[in-house]
C-alpha cells in the first residue's frame, strides 16, 4: 500500500540545512526565489522528525532569502538517517538523468513567449536566428537554435539534425562528429 503523505507548515528556523550536503546550489537560488515569487511555494522540503533537511537546500535558501517564515514540509519518519542521507544523494543525482526534447522545450517556450520572462529559469528566449548564432565552437556541445539550451552533440544528432539546421548555424562546421 502506498504510504500516505502529508505537508505541513514548518518554521524555517525551525528547520536544519545538512552541513555536509555535498550539493552546491548557490546558483540556483535566484531562479528559484523567482518560481517561489511567481507561482508560490509549491514542492515542499523533505525533512526528518527533528526538522534536518534531506531535500529541498535550495527551496529553504530561497524562503530564508525571501524572509518567509513558513514553508511547506514533509516529514519522512519513516526512513533511517541512512535512509534519508540515500535519498538526498539520489534525489539531486536522478535529475541529471534528464534530458529535452529540444523540439516540444521549443514549442512550450513559444507557448509562454509574452506571458511570462522565462529567462529568469536559464531559458534563451531569442529568436530562433540569433539562438542559432550562439553555437559553441567546443566540439563536445552544440546550441539548439530553437530553444538555446546548450546540449551534447551526440544529443543533438539523436533528437534530430532539422532542430540544428539554420542559415547561420552547420553542425558538420563545428568538428568531427566521432
């Protein structure tokens, strides 16, 4: 049976950053005090019975430096400090795992083009000319011209050479592809 969960409002006094949470988010901080701020505190912090974070550093940086004094929480009691150090490691490290679909990222960001600034989140809304112009001349990584995410080229031959053609922009320039 599935575990039930349920958020509560903790204090962020209340609450402890791990001090050898190996993670370094500092840079992230910014864009997400901007989700917070635009679409408000929607994925809570995990946490054990005695407030220690496991997951969620960066939400909680981002809360102190906005001066909330509550946060959303999820207590995780039922996990061992073993446990919860687990799956603070695997929890920052599945997200990795991820990748676009350059061509849906693109479509989603046309989509939202005037309603919302989404460059605050790292995403390159220029057109798709001057995205195209911004290849890298490191043979390892290739700009999408449609959304500017920077990807590996190997990533970029897989979703499809369409989404990396453009008057200004040649994959085939940039260096052998082996």
């Amino acid at each position: 049976m599935q575990e039930r969960i349920e958020i509560t409002n903790w204090h962020v006094a209340d609450l402890l950053p791990d001090p050898d949470n190996p993670r370094r988010n500092d840079a992230a901080v910014p864009g997400v005090k901007e989700s917070i701020r635009q679409f408000g505190f929607r994925v809570p912090i995990v946490i054990d019975a005695e407030g220690h974070v496991a997951a969620g550093h960066t939400r909680l940086k981002a809360a102190i430096e906005l001066g909330l004094d509550e946060v959303p929480c999820v207590v995780a009691d039922k996990l061992t400090k073993k446990q919860l150090k687990a799956f603070q490691l695997a929890d920052n490290k599945t997200g990795e795992f991820a990748s676009w679909d350059v061509g849906l990222l693109a479509t989603e960001l046309d989509d939202l083009a005037g309603a919302f600034d989404m460059s605050v989140f790292g995403f390159d809304m220029k057109p798709k000319k001057e995205k195209a112009a911004k290849a890298t001349k490191d043979p390892q990584w290739v700009i999408c011209p449609r959304c500017g995410a920077r990807i590996l080229r190997q990533k970029a031959i897989e979703y499809s050479t369409e989404d990396f053609e453009s008057e200004s922009y040649d994959p085939e320039e940039e260096g052998d592809l082996e």
